[in-house]
C-alpha cells in the first residue's frame, strides 16, 4: 500500500472544506460546505462515497460492517456539529483504503488520524468521533481490508 496517497487526501479534504477560515475556530461551515465536497473533492484515485452532514446527538449507522468491525449495522453518536466523509482511495489495481472523515463546524484547526494497530481492518467510530467533539478534523481508516483480524488481505496483494 502506497501510505503517501493518504496524506494529500487529507489535505485536500481539509482544504475543500475550511478554504476560507480564520485563525481560531472556524464558524459553522454546516451543510452547504459538507455537500459541496461530493463535487468539488478532486485527489487522484479517490472517489467520495458519502457525504453526511449530522448534528450533535444524532447517530448515524454504518452499514455492510463485518462482525469483527461491530456487526452488519453499526451505530454511532455523533458528538459535535459535522460533516462526515467516506471516500475510497485505490492504492494499486487490487487494493483500496476506505477513508472516513469527521469534520466539525467548530474546527481547531488541527487534525487527529486515528489508528487500529496492526492487520486491524476497522475504523475506530468512537476515537473520530471523540476527536470531533473536542475541534479536531479527524480520519479513520480500514487500513485497506474490513476485518479486525486475519491475514488473507494482503497475501499475494500489492
């Protein structure tokens, strides 16, 4: 997996969605910025799948999950005004890295990339949503499989 695609994903995104901000927190970009990035989010390789624009104290659910990842329909409650992306970033012709993204209306201007250590195939919905809630544009990733555990991902896959 090519990890140096991921790193102007982010910036791109961020750029797409806060273009316009001032120093400290950013007034609320809300739901016309969040459905802009649908169409207007050009990285190489990369194709938005979703654009969700949610306000704190809803939940959004996750569907297609593996059981590993929290099951075929996972909940999430949202802690902070946000945008919510999900895009696909194909990193060879076999292989892809599912990006989802938190982005608050109240942006600190910082970002906060959350892991899952090691084969770990699943995003970590609560550490991006508690990076949301305290002003961090936040990303997750499936680090390219969905599954949590197993090797069969990355045998004889470039």
């Amino acid at each position: 997996m090519k990890c140096t695609v991921l790193g102007p994903a982010f910036a791109v995104v961020l750029r797409t969605v806060f273009a316009a901000s001032p120093p400290g927190y950013l007034p609320s970009p809300g739901e016309s910025a969040c459905e802009a990035i649908r169409t207007s989010l050009n990285v190489a390789n990369t194709t938005v799948i979703l654009t969700e624009y949610h306000k704190l104290g809803t939940n959004f659910t996750v569907v297609d999950q593996v059981p590993s990842c929290g099951g075929p329909t996972q909940n999430s409650t949202v802690t902070a005004n946000l945008c919510r992306i999900v895009a696909n970033i194909s990193t060879s012709a076999s292989s892809a890295v599912q990006l989802e993204a938190g982005l608050p209306d109240q942006w600190n201007h910082r970002m906060l990339a959350t892991g899952n250590g090691g084969e770990g195939g699943c995003v970590d919905y609560p550490t991006v949503q508690y990076g949301a809630s305290s002003g961090f544009a936040s990303f997750g990733t499936n680090a390219g499989h969905n599954g949590s555990v197993g090797f069969d991902f990355f045998l004889n896959q470039p």
